[in-house]
C-alpha cells in the first residue's frame, strides 16, 4: 500500500472541511484534504452565505444585532439545552471568520433577513456582483485557493475508507481509496471529520430519526452525504450525539418548478389536516421550522394550505402577503397555467376543485369536517381568529370557487449531529475525554439546536459549519505541534 506523510488529514472538502485545511495550513501544518467528490463544496455550493453577527456589513445597515443578545436569544430558543460554550465562541468567532472569507476574495451583497421574522444575520454572498442563487459555490472556491496557496493538498475522487489510531489509541493515519481503486495510507497526527451528515443515507435517517425517506420525509438527498465520517469517527473511540434534521416543509413534487405555486401556497393561507382541522397559527408558515415540526405531528404527516380563486386574485393584483429568498416571484400571474399543467402531470401535491366536497374528497378528508372548519374560519374572518390568534391582515375568507389545496410535507436541509465534539471541536469518547487527534466540525457535529433548527437567525448551518471548521483546524495544528 502507499503511504503518503502529512501531519493533518481533513476528511471531505464542504465549508467545514474547507475552512479547517485553510485554517490548519495557516496556522503552519502540512495538510491533505480526501474528497469523495470530483469537486469541492458539497451540499454548501447551493446555498447562498453564512451567519455573522457584530459586522461591518451590519454595521452599515444599521443592524441592531450583539453577540450577547444573539447569544441570549438563541439560549432562550433552545433552553439551554445544547453546549452554551460552543455557540458563544462561534458567535463570537463570526463575525472574524466574515473578515478571513472578504480576505480572501469574497464578496457579500450585506446582511439579510431570510423572512420576515427573523434577524438580519444572512450574509449572502454577492453573485455578479449582486444577490443571486449557490453563492456557496463562490465561498468554497475562494477558500480551497486560499488554502492551496497555503500548501493544502487536495485529493479529489478519493474517499476516505477508516481512520487508524495507534495502540495508545491516538489517531495515526487514514485509508483513502483513490479514483483507480487503489488504497492509499495517509499517514499523519491529526484528523478532521467533515463529511456533512448523512442526508443521503435513508436507514441512517429512518434509524436515527424514525422518518422514511419519500414517504414522511422528503429531506435534500445531496448524493454522498452517507455518514461516512459518523461512522468512522465512531469506530476510532468517538460517543455518539443524537441525530435530527434541519426540518422545513415542502410540497415534494413541486417544489423545483415554476416558483408561483409554492410560493403562493406557502402563503399564511387556511392550513388544515386529514381531519379538517386548523393546528397552526398559519401566519408562522413563513419560518419553516416551524412549520416543518407542526405538520410532522399531523396525521399522516401532511398539512394542507388552501385558497380560493378571490385570494389568488388578490395575489396577483396586490403580490404576495410574505416573502423570503427562497420564493420570491415577480409575479404569480402564471399560477393557474402551472397548476392545470400540474393536474395533467398527475402531481399529487397540488389539488384543485369547484367545491369545498370536491375539494375534501380529493384530500381524502371527510367533507362535513372541511365545511365545518372552513365556515368557522370565514366566521372568523370578519371577527378575529379565535383559535390561533393569527394576525387579522392573514384572514383571507374561503369562498369563491375554485377553490386549491397544495398538500406540504415534513422536509430537511440534512441531518444534524452524531459525532460528540467540545468547543474545542476535538472529538470525545464516551468518558467525554478527547480522542488524541481527533477533530470534526460542521453537520456532522451540529447539535446547538436542540430539537429544532434556529430559523430566526438565518445563515446558521453554513455559520456553524465555517466556524467549527476554524476551529477543528486551530486546534489541530495546535495539537500537531505539541506532538513534536
């Protein structure tokens, strides 16, 4: 077998992994980075910028946004039950790793709310000079030049296979397999684990979460995000984490196209379930999140937004009542040709009837129990929501005919968590000791959570994962030169 000598091994290339080679190979090691892929990035090349707090960026905006006050409000969020150590160095840390990225080269179009309930923390970086779609792929870019400049050397198309410790149980080396198939020792002091969860593997998901992909969970499966590094970084002595999902909601055949009908149907429309009934305040059908977890407690785990032709009319005329980056249409004016186009195309997700019978029908809910909810909801209309306390801009009756129903399902950016790491992001075994050599950072390590991803200061994953990127690299190198 070949051996190749370095001193830290980074395994996979997305934002984290990235960002740890960088900032290893700044701070003086030599470092190879293992990417399965035949390029860099991973699921981070479609998103569009990462968290910062305490900018300039947000400073020029006139953001009124402090490291404590995120800190408390994201504490408050999660009560307290996640690592407070951890997420105050990397909001503290957030605002610098801005800078290190504008260092090298990128460019951000400012500081964003990503709907409007949430904070002013998205950084999203410029596209064309303005804000467009996968600015990710233009942070990743600039971070692996960077870090080649650094001496980073980077194997493309060669996953890692098992990470090696010695017999005092210090990481020595990692087996990767290269595009010919053959096997390649890397031998070296440190590890960094990177490998972005294991959105892609659906027995991990259906193990660790209880969902089934494509039938209750409809999660972004980025081709090799398999939990490869979970699993290794396990068989080298790491604890275990619980495993969740970045949960958001979706309307799973439909979604990729024309952007008028999720974007209307995601609207603070009349959302009912498979017994007719309202369970949310539907004005919060602007944060994902939660949204995402009230339906996934639904029966069969679907939600159903309904209109009528009067509120799509007031949609065209008078635009949308909620807007994020994600959807966010000029116009919706082509909403009926796309729906019609839908129904010919058999989508299940997208129904539309002359009646509120046929509408129920369709769904698969008992008629009486529609009628009863949409005649309670039109009373509502005129008065105020009496059940929810929805906000009375929202109220739209449901009356004119036709009438459309866009049926949303439990959804997932990926999975969060399983390998057990401190604020140091050094890895820790079951006795909560650090594994010598050890480090990993990004999803695979992303439990600040707690059971709900932090929607409200958006930018967050792409945060976490730059920021314990950095850090898993600071201390690697650190460490590597205490081994000398």
């Amino acid at each position: 077998m070949r051996q190749i000598e370095t001193e830290i091994v980074v395994i996979a290339a997305g934002p984290s992994g990235l960002a740890a080679a960088a900032q290893a190979a700044e701070n003086g090691a030599r470092v190879v980075v293992l990417e399965k892929n035949s390029t860099v990035g991973g699921a981070a090349n479609m998103g569009m910028g990462p968290l910062g707090i305490g900018t300039r960026q947000q400073k020029s905006m006139m953001v009124d946004i402090s490291v404590e006050r995120a800190f408390k409000m994201f504490m408050e969020y999660t009560h307290w039950r996640v690592d407070a150590t951890l997420v105050k160095r990397y909001f503290e840390n957030s605002a610098n790793t801005i800078t290190w990225l504008e260092e090298m080269g990128v460019q951000f179009a400012g500081a964003y709310k990503y709907f409007p309930k949430s904070e002013q923390t998205w950084h999203i970086v410029a596209v064309n000079g303005g804000i467009g779609r996968n600015g990710g792929a233009i942070m990743n870019k600039a971070i692996m030049e960077y870090a080649r400049e650094h001496g980073v050397e980077f194997y493309l198309e060669t996953p890692a296979q098992r990470i090696l410790t010695d017999g005092q149980g210090k990481v020595c080396a990692v087996i990767g397999r290269g595009p010919d198939g053959e096997e390649t020792e890397f031998r070296c002091k440190a590890v960094v684990v990177a490998t972005g969860g294991a959105g892609d593997n659906p027995e991990m998901i259906k193990e660790r979460t209880g969902y089934s992909y494509k039938e209750d969970m409809f999660n972004f499966a980025i081709p090799g995000l398999k939990g490869d590094g979970i699993r290794m970084a396990c068989e080298a002595g790491a604890a275990t984490t619980d495993m969740t999902v970045e949960m958001i909601y979706i309307l799973p055949h439909s979604d990729t196209g024309p952007d008028s009908v999720p974007a209307v149907l995601m609207q603070p429309n009349l959302m009912v379930n498979q017994l007719g009934k309202r369970f949310i305040n539907e004005e919060e059908m602007q944060n994902n999140t939660f949204t995402g977890n009230a339906i996934a407690i639904q029966k069969g785990r679907v939600g159903y937004s309904i209109i009528d032709s009067t509120i799509l009319k007031g949609y065209k005329r008078n635009g949308l009542d909620v807007i994020n980056f994600v959807h966010d249409p000029d116009d919706v004016s082509d909403f009926d040709e796309v729906v019609e186009d839908y129904i010919l195309q058999g989508n299940p997700d997208i129904i539309k009837a002359d009646s509120i019978e046929e509408l129920a029908e369709k769904l698969g809910i008992v008629p009486e129990a529609l009628l009863d909810t949409v005649d309670e909801y039109n009373d509502m209309c005129d008065r105020s929501d009496e059940l929810f306390f929805k906000n009375k801009t929202y109220m739209k009756p449901v009356v004119k005919a036709p009438f459309y129903a866009g049926c949303f399902r439990p959804s997932a950016y990926g999975t969060l968590g399983g390998i057990k790491i401190n604020d140091r992001a050094e890895v820790l075994d079951k006795e909560w000791l650090p594994v010598p050599g050890l480090y990993a950072a990004g999803t695979d390590t992303c439990t600040i959570y707690g059971d709900s991803y932090m929607f409200l200061l958006p930018g967050n994953t792409m945060g976490y994962c730059l920021n314990t990127g950095r850090f898993a690299g600071e201390s690697a190198a650190e460490y590597v030169r205490a081994e000398e």
